[in-house]
C-alpha cells in the first residue's frame, strides 16, 4: 500500500489525479490467490493514459446559491455530482440519438 501511496503523490496535478481515477474504472480486478503479482507495485504513465482517455471535463461557473438549490434538489452533496446528474438529465431529455 505504501507504494501506492507514493505514486499518487507523484501526480502533479488535479487533471492527472481525474486520468488516473476515470482510467481506474476500466480496471480488472484479478484473484491474486491465484494468479501471480509483482512484489512492487508500478502506476501507470500519465501519458499512456492521456492517449486512450475518452472523457473530458466540462467547466462552468454559476451562482452559488443557484448550484446549493439544485444540489439539495437533486439530493447530491458536491459540485461534481450536480454537474453529471444535470448532464446526464439534458443528455436524457434533450439529445436526440
């Protein structure tokens, strides 16, 4: 755990700690009781995951009290949720595939 905890502090940035994280869902998940691992552990290059990335962030400011009142609406507590559940509403309702 302690190598993994050094890695992480060698990503210098918010966007490199949000590549790490988004590239981490595609992850597989082994039994390491039966299938061999290296002792030491060794993190991705950022660019290797730049490269195949297929998310993007989306940025926007608004009123604070307007982004609270739609944070309680929705039932979310962080700015992050409330801007993918009203992406995922107008994706929904608007976007005509």
């Amino acid at each position: 755990m302690k190598q993994v905890v050094i890695y992480l502090k060698t990503l210098k940035s918010d966007e490199d700690r949000e590549i790490v994280k988004a590239d981490a869902v595609d992850l597989e998940v082994i039994n390491l009781r039966t299938q061999p691992f290296a002792p030491t552990f060794k993190g991705p290059t950022i660019e290797a995951i730049a490269r195949e990335n297929r998310f993007t962030n989306i940025s926007y400011k608004k009123d604070k009290s307007l982004v609270e009142k739609v944070g309680r609406s929705l039932g979310v507590n962080t700015n992050r949720e409330i801007g993918e559940q009203t992406f995922d509403y107008y994706l929904k309702m608007e976007v005509k595939e």
